[in-house]
C-alpha cells in the first residue's frame, strides 16, 4: 500500500524542483540591468559649452573621433555656448551620471567662471567627475596692420600716457582671454574694457571690420590672418613662446615678467557617474591622445597632447580653482 504522507511529499519535492527550474530560466532570459550592461550601448553626448566654429569645436572633434572608434558608439558634439561657458557646464553637471553625456571644459569653466558668475549652477570640485585632460593652447593678442600699435609696448605707452581705456574683443565674460586681458592691463597698470562676444567668430569678425582695436584669440582661430599679414600678433600669453608663431614675443617678455596665461581642455562627467566607465573614458581619451592623428590635430591647434589619469586631473581642475579665485579677485571682477 502507498502511504498518502509519501506521496505528498513526493509531489511537494517535485513542484519545489519545479518552481526552482521556472525561476532559474526567467533570470536567465530577463532583461540584463542596463548597470550591468557594457559600457557604452548608445552614443555618447559631448557638450561643447561654446558656440560652433571655435578652437573648442575643434578640439572636440579631434578627440571624439577617435573617441568614437574606441567605444564603438558615436560621439554627438552638442554646442550649448553662452554665459563664460556655465550653460553647457551647467546642463551636464545636472543630467545622469550615466556617461552618456560628457563635458569638453577647459580651465575657464571650472576655475574662472564658478568665481565670476554668482549663479554659476555648477561646484567645479563636487558636480564632475574628472576624465582627463587633452591640452593647453596659447592665446595672442592681435590687431589690424593699420593699428597704430606696432608692439605690445605701443600698446601699454598709449595707455599710459593717455590714461584712456582701450577696448578689446574676447569670445566672451569669464574666458580665459578675459582674464588674460585684465591680468595684462592689471601687471601693465592700463585699463582696458571689455567687449565680450558669443563666441570666437563674431568677435574675430568685428575685429577685422574695425569696430574693436584689440582681440585676445586661440591661435588657431587667427593663425591664417596672421600669416597672410590681415592680422598683426602682438604677443602670446603662455611662458613660452606658441609653437605656431615661434616669431611671436610672450607678453613676459615684452615687459610684463612673469605673465602667464593659458586655455586648457579637458574632459569631465557628472559627479556619480561610476568608476568603470570614467575609466573606460579616460583610457579612451588616452588611446585618442597617442595617436598620430590626434597629435597632428592638436599641434595645428598650438597645442600637445598631456594624458592624465583622473586623479591628475582632479588635482589640475582643484589648482585652477584655487588660481581663479584668487586672480578674479585681484582683479577686482564682480560676480555677474
């Protein structure tokens, strides 16, 4: 005789089998989790907080090419330019720390524009999260040929002796070129005023129509002028001269010693995005910097690849910090 106890326990064994058997094939046919899914799936946004046709544009591209080819998702460039570059810095620092949107910043928006606008919407040191930097470019100060201003000491004797301000064009409030301007007219002890522009096109435009006497510019946006003698290079803001205009004197050695300013590049994420994908990036970014392709554009843009690791470059954005505190107040800018 079959005791009834055994065979409920017999069938009760068989379901559990079964219920187990059910769940071990719906978790290996569910969706895997998009945490654990590889990095990058879909394209990637980099936010370029300029607007389009400016050395920035090109520096982006540059990496995002090959950036591109490495992850095997394309690189949409988003320029989102206004605001000394706070508006693209902004958008990113508050959208998914996912990585798939990115930050083409440079020095000016993590040190300079957080001191400059009182609403800058964005911690430099808490709301990103550094991938690592591409290059530094020189800026130079140029003029027309018809410029009474032959030299950059012309220029600094007119101020002086006329006690007038003298107008300058840069791509916009809070750029490097204008704290690079006002540290110039600061260390020389002439005042200048600042006309900002949207952009590096638009103030090079208004340049070359005579409706300003001065622009401070990446090189690259001017380098054709000048060689083709429309524009006149005064002088380049780096310690060293521009690999592009090695002819050019730095403003510390046309009297104003110890001068230096400079733009730097870098990628960044928002602040939570995981460590294996800004790693992903960052080696990414450093494969991209290594490549003779990438060099070769860099170099046309005065610039030389610099590969960091994250760290580095958290300790880079935390100098520039600490830098455009100090010289926005020096200088005595008022927050917007």
């Amino acid at each position: 005789m079959v005791d009834a106890d055994q065979v409920g326990r017999a069938e009760g064994g068989v379901m559990r089998a079964l219920v187990f058997a059910l769940i071990a094939l719906l978790a290996a046919i569910a969706p895997t989790p998009a945490f654990a899914q590889p990095y990058p799936t879909r394209p990637v946004t980099l936010v370029v907080p300029f607007v389009p046709g400016g050395s920035a544009s090109v520096m982006a591209r540059a990496v995002a090419d090959r950036l591109s080819e490495t992850l095997g998702q394309p690189i949409v460039i988003d320029n989102r330019g206004g605001a000394g570059t706070t508006i693209g810095a902004r958008a990113v620092a508050k959208s998914v720390p996912d990585g798939y949107t990115i930050l083409l910043a440079t020095n000016a928006t993590l040190g300079v524009a957080p001191n400059l606008y009182a609403n800058a919407g964005y911690d430099p040191r808490k709301d990103f999260a550094p991938l690592g930097l591409i290059g530094v470019v020189p800026t130079v100060l140029v003029v027309l040929p018809s410029s009474p201003f032959r030299t950059l000491a012309d220029m600094i004797r007119r101020g002086k002796e006329t006690g007038e301000p003298i107008e300058y064009g840069t791509p916009g409030i809070g750029t490097v070129n204008h704290l690079a301007a006002e540290l110039l007219g600061m260390m020389a002890g002439i005042k200048l005023t600042h006309v900002p522009y949207r952009g590096a096109g638009p103030a090079l435009n208004d340049l070359l129509g005579g409706h300003i006497p001065l622009l401070f510019s990446a090189i690259p946006n001017v380098h054709g002028h000048i060689e083709a003698d429309t524009l006149r290079a005064l002088a380049v803001t780096t310690a060293r001269r521009a690999a592009l205009l090695p002819n050019v004197p730095t403003i510390a050695e046309s009297g104003l010693s110890g001068y230096d300013m400079s733009l730097g590049y870098g990628l960044v994420a928002p602040a939570g995005t995981p460590r294996a994908i800004v790693e992903r990036l960052n080696a990414a970014l450093n494969a991209a910097l290594a490549t003779e392709e990438v060099k070769t554009r860099l170099a046309a843009e005065g610039a030389e690849p610099q590969p960091t690791t994250p760290e580095e470059h958290a300790a880079i954005i935390d100098r520039e910090e600490t830098k455009g505190a100090a010289l926005v107040k020096a200088i005595g800018l008022k927050p917007e």
